[in-house]
C-alpha cells in the first residue's frame, strides 16, 4: 500500500467531516426529515461509489499485493460496507435511548453525534490495526473472532430491550471523580469554568455514553468486517464511510424506529453468517458476490418483514 494513498484518503475524510461542521451544521438547528434524509442519501451514494475507486486502486496496483483481483476486492468493499452500515443502524438504536434517557434537545444531539463519531473514526483504525497483526500473526485468531460473532448473535437473539446505566458506565464514574456536572445544559458546551472550578456539562456526560457505547459495538463489527476480507484498506475504509453518515441517518431512523422492529433479528443471523464464515475461511471460501447477495437477502427480508408488520398493526389500529 502506498503511503500517499493513505495520506489522500486521510485528508479526504477530513475535509469531509469540515464540510460538516462548518458548512453543513454551522448553527444550532434540528435537521427536517428531508434534509436529514437527502444528506443521508448523500453519504450512502459516496460510500458505495468508493467501490469504483477501490477497484481502480487495486486494478492500477496501488493498493493490495497483487494478488486480489480488482473486481473481487470492488466486491469485498461493499459487502464490508453493508455489514458496518448494517451494523451501525443498531448502534443508532441505542443512541436515541441515551438521548432519551437524558432528555437532550433535538438541537444539541448533532454536536454530540458530531465528535461521537470522531472518537469512533480513531478507536476503529486503532482497533482495525490491532485487529489486523493479530489475524496476521496467529491463524487461530480466525476461530476466536468466528466463536465471538456467533456467540455475539446468540446473545443478541435473547437480549431484552436495551436500558441506558449511566451510574455503572465505568468512564463517566472516572471523569466524575475530576469533574463535577452542571445540573442544565450550557448550549453546545461540553464545559464551563465557574468560580475558577470548571463543571462538565450533562452534553459532555452524554458524549462520553455515546463513546463507550461505540467502544462495545466496535468489538462486535471489527470481526465482523474481517470475516469479509483481511485487506487493511478495504476494512478500514468501508468502516469510515459506514461512520461517516451517521448523524443524518440517525435523524432518519430516530423518526421511523418503530417500525424496524425485525431489524434486530436480521443482524442476528448477519452475525451468524459472518461468524460462520470466518470459522470456515481457511477450509472454505466463500465468494464475494456470494456473500453480498446472502448479506443483502438477509437484511431485505428483515425490512420487507418490518414494513408488513407496521402495515398490518396500522390497519388492526394498534
């Protein structure tokens, strides 16, 4: 891999998320429904046409060793790139019962979303390079990675609905013992100095869930995106541009949770199917396309089945 390679990718995502913060979101404002779901159809059409540039890198030799045919990795980055987004809408879940839980102003949850997923952008491409010299080093960590994903799916299949503990969240207990929190939220600020103390406000306390809410789930799509390809690139790439559009999406979602109530159950068996294939990579190979198309079947049945459901229980008025 050539180092300007990563360099321009780099400074691409940057000049993204500029573009979001200064441009974009400039001003305390809460997103309509149709702007949140223009931009997010903005970030999905740039995530899925940077297979093209994914192809075109491994065609001219710029990326990979050689070895991956450019038409296998294009296909490796979107099936990567589902999965992460897949797996992301149930991190999005989990958000919008924090935001709850502590009752943040419409207006306020897009800077908390805004730095929530910087910190995510740098723990995934630590984690993606731990990750990698651990498969590259010791085969058997395939087998791990499989049984954790597997295991993640079982316990994703009993788990009841998810309940926000602010009080056994073990990094906000930390950042309490340092500073104490303002009883009301100071606008966008994280903190405020009073009487020469400075006070986190109830946005930084938000924030820090949001993170360590970030951290569990990245655990679980960090293998999951391994079982898809081992290529550094491809992995981290699909995972920044999964991240990236977040904030509009969530936007999108918080407005329509309620009737993805079989989304959960198709991350399930996703999960499962991953797992299973990264315990039999180094016995069997499942192709690419292949895995998109199972991928793909998977999460359709899951929103053709949600739509349906919230159909019939609008007729039966329920």
């Amino acid at each position: 891999m050539h180092l300007g390679i990563w360099i321009g990718f780099i400074a691409l995502i940057i000049g993204l998320l500029i573009l979001d913060l200064i441009v974009v979101h400039r001003r305390d404002h809460t997103p309509t429904f149709k702007e949140a779901s223009l931009w997010s159809a903005l970030w999905i059409s740039l995530g899925l046409a940077f297979s093209l540039v994914i192809y075109k890198l491994y065609a001219m030799g710029l990326a990979g060793d050689g070895t991956l045919a450019p038409r296998v990795a294009a296909f490796q980055y979107l099936t990567a790139y589902v999965v992460e987004e897949s797996l992301s809408v149930d991190n999005l879940f989990v958000f919008a019962l924090i935001f709850s839980r502590f009752s943040v102003p419409l207006e306020l949850q897009h800077p908390v979303l805004f730095w929530g997923i910087l910190g995510a952008l740098i723990l995934r491409g630590i984690m993606i390079g731990v990750g990698a010299v651990l498969l590259s080093r010791f085969s058997w960590m395939t087998y791990i990675f499989g049984g954790f994903l597997i295991f993640t799916a079982a316990r994703l299949l009993v788990a009841r609905r998810e309940e926000i503990h602010p009080e056994g969240n073990l990094l906000l207990r930390t950042a309490r013992r340092f500073f104490p929190v303002t009883k009301h939220f100071e606008g966008r600020r994280f903190f405020v100095r009073r009487e020469h103390k400075l006070y986190m406000t109830p946005l930084f306390v938000v924030l820090l869930m949001v993170e360590s809410t970030d951290v569990v789930f990245a655990v679980d799509s960090i293998p999951a995106v391994f079982a898809v390809t081992r290529e550094p690139m491809i992995v981290f790439t699909s995972n920044v541009f999964a991240i990236l559009g977040l904030r509009a999406l969530f936007t999108v979602l918080a407005r329509a949770i309620h009737r993805f109530k079989y989304l959960k159950t198709s991350l399930v068996f996703l999960l499962a199917y991953v797992g299973v294939k990264m315990l039999l990579a180094e016995h069997y190979h499942i192709p690419a396309p292949v895995s998109l198309a199972i991928i793909g079947g998977i999460l359709t049945v899951g929103v053709i089945a949600s739509v349906r459901s919230s159909a019939a229980d609008a007729e039966s008025g329920t």
